[in-house]
C-alpha cells in the first residue's frame, strides 16, 4: 500500500466512523492530491479488497 493509499483509506475510515461519506473534494483538500490521482488510489484500494462500497447501504465496508 502507498503513503497515498493508507492516507485515502484512514481519512474514509475515519470519516465514516461518524456516517459521514467524504467527498471527492474533502479528499482533495485533505491529502493535497488532484482527483484523478485519488481516483486511481481508491480504485487500487477496492482492487486490493481493502475497500468495498455497499450499493445499499452507500457506505464503506474495509476488510
């Protein structure tokens, strides 16, 4: 896992402890990253089965 990935997957882990999904900006501000770096970074997270995204429930599931 890269520095930016373990960053991305605390601050989502952090943030959705209190049920709240951070936007794509939130990371932005946060990690200081443009958004298609953060997009690929998540998308190597759901890869890895280290994130999953429940449809129904619209929340993170972290393995």
């Amino acid at each position: 896992m890269t520095d930016l990935e373990r960053k991305l997957y605390r601050i989502i882990y952090n943030m959705s402890r209190f049920r709240k999904n951070p936007t794509i900006n939130e990371l932005k501000r946060k990690t200081g990253q443009d958004e298609s770096t953060i997009r690929k970074a998540v998308k190597n997270l759901i890869t890895r089965n280290e994130l999953e995204w429940d449809t129904e429930k619209k929340e993170w599931r972290f393995k």
